[in-house]
C-alpha cells in the first residue's frame, strides 16, 4: 500500500507517518518544510498550500498513480485568511 501524507511535518502528521511506515505502508510525505521527514527517513514532496500551483489538481496527479491513497492532516492554527483558505479550503 501507497500513501500520499499531506501536512506529515506538523505534530499530527508526524505521527500518522510513523504508524503507517511501522506497519509497511510506503508513505511519501508531503511539507512545506521537508528537511526534518527526510531525517526520518521517509520519501518527500515540498510544496507549500498557499501557492495557488498546489490548488489545482494536475499538481497531485503525478503522486496518485497507481492507487495511492491520500491522507490529509495538513492545518493551520495562525496566519492570515488567506492561508487559513488555502490550507483548509482549496
């Protein structure tokens, strides 16, 4: 099994990629800051939820092939309203 973890570097996320890495799921983890999941180990894609690229889906096309399953645990608790819109809306 394939999973494409959005917002795998905040607390949340951190911890839904570890307990599917344990139990054999390939995770490619998804942050707008990726160094830190790369030091874990796990497979990463930089983009950041408010650059308008991100909002369409032919960006994530690519990284759900072959029946990659999605998980999104990407959210903001500050920033503008703008931000809020493009993590948790768009």
């Amino acid at each position: 099994m394939k999973v494409l973890l959005i917002g795998a570097d905040g607390f949340i996320g951190r911890h839904i990629a570890y307990d599917l890495k344990s139990r054999g799921v390939t995770v490619l983890a998804h942050g707008r800051r990726t160094s830190r999941l790369d030091q874990m180990g796990f497979t990463t894609l930089e983009a950041d939820l408010a650059d308008p690229k991100t909002h369409d889906p032919q960006f994530w096309a690519p990284h759900l092939a072959d029946g990659t399953s999605l998980v999104d645990a990407a959210g903001r608790l500050t920033g503008s309203e703008a931000a809020f819109a493009a993590v948790h809306e768009h």
